[in-house]
C-alpha cells in the first residue's frame, strides 16, 4: 500500500470518527431539548388538568 493511500484512508477515517460523534451529539442536544420541552409544556398546563377544563 502507498504512503498516500494510507494517509487518505486515515483522514477519511478521522472525518467519518468526527461525523459519527457530531451526530450522537446533535441527537442527545434534541432528546434533551423534546425532554425539557414537553416537561415545561405540561407544567404549564397542569393547572387547568387539576380544575378540570382540559
């Protein structure tokens, strides 16, 4: 194997490496934000479940 074949395979290996982390990464930020979302959203509307209106 070439020098310059092993180099490239190398930096595709690393950019895939970092791909793959920003994806875990960016799907953990979402589950965290639906997680905090929905939570805030029925805080809001516990009250009117406790009186029954909704």
């Amino acid at each position: 194997m070439s020098k310059k074949n092993h180099s490239s395979n190398n930096a595709f290996s690393i950019i895939a490496l970092v791909l793959g982390l920003i994806s875990v990464v960016v799907a953990a930020l979402y589950m965290i934000y639906r997680f905090l979302s929905d939570r805030a959203y029925q805080e809001k509307w516990k009250d009117y479940d406790d009186c029954g209106l909704a």
